[in-house]
C-alpha cells in the first residue's frame, strides 16, 4: 500500500487540484484504497477537500465496475483507482485508470489509458537475482504457480547461480504441497524463492514449517509486495531467513 501512496504523490504532484475515485468490489480494500488516494494527495501538496469516493462494485455483476466509473466521472473525478475491469468504461467517460492490481504491467495489451502502479514482474525479478547474488547464493530453488518466465531475469548469463523450478500444486491440496517440499528437503534444498502472491508465499511458508524447512540455515525470497499486510510472526521462531520485498523500494 506504501508503493501506491508514493506512487501516486508523484503523478499527482503537479496537480493542483485533483479528485480521483475507488471502485473495487472487496469493501476492506476499497477503504485501504480510499485512504491511500488520501495519503498520496496530502503528500503531494494537494490535500482532499474531502474523502475519495470509494464505491463498492457488486461481486459477480459485469456492469457493476463499468457503472460506478461513469458514476464518478459525471461527478467530477479526474481519475479512478481499480483493476482493468474498469477501463473501457474510465476511457469512454475520459478518465485514467490507475490500476492498484499486481501483474498489470506484464500485460500483452496493456490499456493505453491505464497506468499500473506495480512494477514489471522482471524488475522484481532483477531486484531478485541482486538478492540472491548479495547472499551469495550458488543455488536455489524457484517456487511458482504455474509460470517460470522469471527464470532468465533472475539467473542471467555470467551469473553463477543455479535455479530449480518446481511448481506448486493447486490451492487447497496441501498433501501435495508437503509431499513436495519433503522432496526438496531430501535433495538439501536450503535456498527458495517463492515466486508467487501474499497467500500463496503464507500457504508455503506454514507448509514448509510443517516439514522442517524453516530451520537456521533455510533460506526464503519472497518477492509478494503485499506481503506484510499478513501475520508472518509465527514463521519466526525457527531461525530461517525470509526475506521479502517492500513496495516503497521500487522508487
């Protein structure tokens, strides 16, 4: 969230005055969103006469999205904070969308009118590869939803770092996921990067506890930058290393 406040103080910081919107359909977000346009505003000099206007868009109604970005453009809004969903709608009203939604910018068509306030999924994956070379790794294991296309950013030529790319199995199939992390432990994996989201980087962490790979000399990257909006805490106490990525480093 730190990442979208920034950001947004820096595209609005010639601005005198602006009025931008939210509209998502998870009423916590929604309000996390609001008070980041907020933040962002006040910290760009140009303080909110009042709150943004945050409208909750129905779950599962296609012209739901579409309705409330017309909506805030007839009631003055420059600009909109949603996902893609919105876009044709904030172009027709004359509106730039700014998409708070991760993997916007790895898009094959990316919506001309739409600015992503997340960073390409290969500048994580240099800001990876740093890491990996700083620890001094020689090897590592890569643990992805379904994706490896990360691999070359992070281990380009003339780096001498070995990856393994193992997938991860589906949601919810977590007799899957230990039997596969008890393989990794037979092989003496002790270095990963879990190249996935928030829950998905939680769901392997409590797995990897489970199986005794969060001991003292594990190793975990994990390059989810809402990360910390979820309790960590109790993967502390065996003494591996996890280190994850915050937003505000990417300006």
């Amino acid at each position: 969230m730190l990442f979208c406040i920034l950001l947004l103080a820096v595209v609005l910081s010639a601005a005198q005055e602006v009025r931008i919107g939210v509209v998502e359909s998870r009423p916590e977000r929604a309000a996390q969103l609001a008070a980041a346009v907020d933040a962002a505003l006040r910290l760009a000099g140009a303080a909110p006469p009042e709150p943004a206007p945050a409208a909750p868009a129905e779950p599962h109604e296609p012209l739901a999205v579409p309705a409330h970005v017309c909506a805030q453009a007839s009631e003055g809004a420059q600009a909109t904070l949603g996902t893609s969903a919105g876009g044709a709608a904030a172009a027709r009203a004359g509106l730039l969308l700014l998409l708070a939604e991760p993997g916007a910018a790895a898009r094959p068509d990316p919506d001309p009118a739409a600015l992503a306030l997340y960073p390409h999924p290969d500048v994580l994956a240099e800001a990876i590869a740093a890491l990996c070379e700083a620890k001094g790794w020689r090897e590592a294991v890569v643990l992805h939803e379904g994706s490896a296309r990360a691999l070359p950013q992070l281990a380009p030529a003339g780096r001498e770092l070995t990856f393994r790319a193992r997938q991860l199995p589906p949601p919810h199939d977590d007799d899957a996921l230990r039997n596969l992390l008890l393989v990794l432990k037979k092989w003496g994996a002790v270095n990963f990067v879990v190249w996935c989201g928030a829950p998905c980087s939680v769901r392997v962490l409590d797995a990897a506890q489970r199986v005794g790979l969060l001991a003292e000399r594990h190793s975990y990257l994990l390059p989810a930058l809402d990360l910390h909006t979820l309790p960590l805490a109790e993967y502390s106490h065996g003494g591996a290393n996890i280190t994850e990525l915050h937003d505000h480093q990417y300006l």
